[in-house]
C-alpha cells in the first residue's frame, strides 16, 4: 500500500477543510433560505407590509354586511314601536314585493292576505336601499328577527321601569306592579282593570282600555290615561321620563304605535309574568288583540280618526290638521267583500247612537272627506263580539262568542261598518 507523503497528507486535509467549509455554507445558505420563507409565511398570514388584493375583497364584504345589519336593526325600533310589535310566520320568505293594495278590504279576509298585506306594508316601511336585500340577502330575515327581539326587550323594560309613573292615578300598589304578580292576581283593583266588574272573563276590551274603567263607553275605547302615558314614552315631554321615539324622528302617533301601547297597559296590569302572543297564566291572546286593535284603527271611521286626534294632541300637543288640510273631491264608495264582523251587524237593530263626531280629526296623513261624513249613522270601527281569552273558549279554536257584557258589545257594535265597506290600509298614520 503506497505511503502518503506528509504534502499529501497536508493537500487531503486542504481538500477536506474546503468541502466541510462548502457544507458549512450551503447548510447556511438553507438555513438562511428557510428563515426568510419563515418571515415570508408570516408576512402573509399577518399582511405585512400590506394586505393583499383578497384580503381586500373580504374586508368590503365584510363592512357592507356590516353595514346591512346596522341599517335592518335600525328599521326595526321603527317597526316595532310603530307598526308590528310581532310579525307574521312567513314574512321573511324571498319573494318579490306582492301587487297588493293595502286599502283594499280583503287584506284582512283571510291569513294568506294578512301576510301579503305585511310584506307589501314591510317593503314601504323599509327604505328603498335594502329592497333587494330583503330578497337576495339570506341572513335579513335572521337579523330582523333579533334586532326584533332585541327591541322588545328594550320597550318592555323602558315600560317596566316606569309603571309606576304610568299606574299612579289608578291607586294601585307599585310593588304589585314591579314585582309581585300574585297581588296583581288577587288585588280587585287589579282585576277591575281587566274584567267587567272585577269578575268574569279576560277579554279584548279590558276596562283599562277605555278612558274610564268604571264607566265604559265604546267611543271612548283605546282612548285611557294607561294608553297615553305609555305612548308618552315615545316622546320627550316636560315631566315625563325622555323618549325612545326621539331616537327615530317620531312626531305622529299610527295604528301599531296605539296598538302596542294598548296591549302594554293590559300586560303590565296582569298577573303574567312574560309577554308572549299567548300567555301562559292568564292565556290572553295579546298578539291577537294587537292584530284586532290595528285593523280597527286602520279603518277610517270617526272613531279611529277622533282616536288619532286624542293620542296626537296629548302625546305630540298636536293640534287639528283637518281645519288646515286642502282636501280633494271624495271619491265615492263602491260596494266591497265584507268581513263576518259586518254581516253579523247587519242583523243586529239598534237605535241611531248619539255619538258626537270629533269636530277636528287629525292623523298623519290625508284624510278623504267622505270618511268625515259618514253616509250611515252606523259609523265604521268595531264588531260586536269579544272573544273571549279564557281557557275555556279561547284554548279551544279561538271561536268568537257574545259575552254577558252585552250593553258594552252593543255600543261597540253601533260603532262599525253595515253592508258596504271602507277600505282598511294596514298603518293609518305614520312618522315624518
């Protein structure tokens, strides 16, 4: 075996020292590689220095739905307070806006035309920006129905909190009305407020509706201090807790704003713990009541305008607007479907009723002369049955029967509608 020569053996560790400097470096180089990939990837995933045209793309997507939601929610502490404090099943489907004319009288002759009605009164409640929303975007119904709930919530506590105030000249005990719905049970000043006489049945026209309970008067229903102190809440008056309608430009009552101060008042008088379409201690419909309390007002009877007037002149201290209105020839009245209410009427004979018609009836919206002068002296606005929220009758396929408080029902009954029929819009009034 050949020897190597001590300038061999110098070479071969020369040769040895380059390759392990060569590895030396191309591990450098990899390790160098391999953190600046690192530096890279984190660059990336945390967009520096600059996001990327993708991120950019999310993020205007994400702001615009963003935004979408703010604007639904928005719209909703108006539906709510003014308009519909439930919505029909069904409201949110995605279909085009129904042709359907809300002063037509069918809008209230079957369930299917209350929706439509709904849908067309939600597309005109809703501002014409988010009409295509609430067809293409999935997520509005889910949005409208928490915002919603959310909303309800906030009136109800707002209410809560100043029952007090409300009930004062009532004479009922404040820690009945915050906290015990025993004595709101058992105490008969409770129990006046909501049945005839203290005793009976619950019914849709509870005593506390009429501007006195112990004296009911059926021009005078939806017309109680209960119910102008709760719609005072929407607006700021001296004296009064503040607003939550200032928020959203109220300066006008509606049908639904009426509708819902009513059935608040009934609620916070009652032994139920929760508001629900049907309670479960003293199983009020209240959402049915709601429903019956709007389609009363949203037809155009002197009733329902001297109604408006009362609301607007002490809640907003508006006074007439009928004196000052430029009113159009009336069109005249053609013979339209009539509801049971009207045909149940008509076989009922009563003398002609000695109501005085408001001599200034004033909404927020134009007012056809012909309905200030009723060509009957029936004048448009209630039926004469009131069903009954028992768990007897009303449990039991919410059949409609004559209660024994039948002097009442009668004067209720001389305030509506004979053969022909006005046409009922679904919101009489609404905020400017």
């Amino acid at each position: 075996m050949p020897k190597l020569s001590n300038d061999d053996f110098f070479s071969n560790e020369e040769i040895n020292i380059d390759r392990e400097d060569n590895d030396s470096d191309n591990d450098s180089l990899e390790t160098d590689s391999s953190e600046a990939s690192d530096i890279e990837q984190m660059q990336r995933v945390l967009h520096d220095p600059g996001p990327t045209a993708e991120h950019n793309h999310i993020l205007n997507k994400t702001l615009e739905s963003l935004s979408i939601d703010a604007s639904i929610s928005k719209e909703v502490k108006k539906y709510a307070l003014l308009y519909n404090f439930w919505v029909l099943d069904g409201l949110f489907l995605p279909t085009p806006k129904p042709d359907v004319d809300l002063h037509s009288p069918t809008c209230w002759m079957s369930p299917k035309a209350k929706l439509d009605g709904a849908v067309v009164e939600l597309y005109s409640i809703v501002p014409n920006s988010l009409h295509k929303h609430m067809e293409t975007y999935k997520q509005f119904g889910s949005i409208f129905m928490s915002a919603l709930s959310q909303e309800q919530s906030n009136i109800l506590r707002a209410i809560k909190d100043c029952a007090g105030i409300v009930f004062t000249l009532y004479g009922l005990d404040p820690t009945c009305l915050s906290s015990h719905p025993l004595g709101r049970k058992e105490d008969p000043k409770f129990q006046v407020l909501l049945k005839k006489d203290g005793i009976g049945e619950y019914m849709h026209l509870a005593p506390i509706l009429f501007k006195k309970h112990d004296n009911m008067v059926a021009r005078e229903f939806l017309m109680s201090l209960a119910i102008t102190l709760v719609s005072s809440l929407t607006d700021h008056k001296q004296g009064q807790p503040n607003a939550r309608g200032q928020h959203i430009g109220i300066n006008s009552a509606t049908g639904g704003l009426i509708s819902g101060a009513a059935t608040l008042a009934h609620f916070l008088v009652s032994p139920d713990l929760e508001l629900s379409s049907i309670s479960g201690e003293t199983h009020i419909l209240y959402s049915s009541d709601y429903d019956f309390y709007v389609e009363k007002l949203s037809k155009k009877s002197n009733w329902a305008l001297h109604v408006f007037d009362h609301v607007n002149h002490e809640v907003f201290g508006k006074d007439s607007q009928s004196k000052n209105m430029s009113l159009v020839p009336p069109v005249p009245l053609t013979a339209q479907p009539c509801t049971w209410e009207d045909k149940m009427l008509s076989k009922i004979k009563n003398p002609t009723p000695h109501v005085a018609a408001p001599t200034s009836p004033t909404v927020n919206t134009f007012v056809n002369p012909v309905f200030l002068n009723p060509p009957s002296a029936l004048l448009w606005g209630f039926d004469v049955a009131t069903h009954s929220s028992s768990s007897t009758s009303s449990c039991h396929g919410n059949t409609l029967s004559v209660s024994v408080v039948s002097q009442l029902q009668l004067e209720v009954g001389q305030l509506s509608v004979s053969s022909t029929c006005a046409t009922p819009p679904l919101s009489l009034a609404s905020s400017q």
